[in-house]
C-alpha cells in the first residue's frame, strides 16, 4: 500500500469513528493521516528534525511560521486532547482540520 492509501485508509478510519460516535479514535486517525503526509513532504524538504510521532508532526506543522494561519490552527486543534474539547475553540470534525493540513502539504510537494 503506497502512502496516499494509507492516508485516505486513515482518514476513512477517522470518519467511520465520527459515525459511531468514537471522538477518540476519529482524532488518533486523523492525526496519523496527518503524520504520514508531513513525513512525505519533510523528507522531500530534507527537513532531518521533523521525525517522531503524530504529535510531535503536528507540533511542528503548529510551529512552522511559514504555513498559513489556517492550517497552524488546525494543527493546534488536532493537538487538544478530546478532553480539553469543552475548554478550548475546537471543530467537531478532526477529518476537515486533516483535510486542511493535507491539502496545504500537497501544494508543497
């Protein structure tokens, strides 16, 4: 499976969480997506430090002053715990806050 499939593999998984009501897992796939393609996109910028877990992808994508507001901000969305959901301004679907992040990595490759 190449790494659009795995990428649209995990966003399927993070949908079908929304559907069942599973908030978690909908933000732990959505997350993963993410990861996959920041991977692909940093190796291609020869970005050595972008290596680790989703979190730590996220962090940085929040981090890089360079990407548009829009897309740090869904970043930083990604990055709440479901927990803190109530606390803080957050969408109801981590599938879109990917599908920003993604569609912006995209136009850089």
């Amino acid at each position: 499976m190449n790494r659009s499939e795995q990428i649209e593999q995990e966003l399927t998984k993070a949908t079908k969480g929304l559907q069942n009501g599973n908030d978690g897992l909908a933000r732990v796939c959505a997350r993963r997506a993410v990861a996959l393609a920041s991977q692909q996109w940093a190796a291609q910028q020869k970005l050595a430090n972008w290596k680790g877990d989703s979190m730590h992808h996220l962090r940085q994508i929040q981090a890089k002053t360079t990407f548009p507001l829009p897309v740090r901000a869904a970043a930083q969305r990604l990055l709440t715990k479901v927990t803190e959901q109530t606390q803080l301004p957050m969408t109801t679907n981590p599938v879109t806050d990917a599908r920003i992040i993604l569609d912006h990595l995209n136009t850089e490759i």
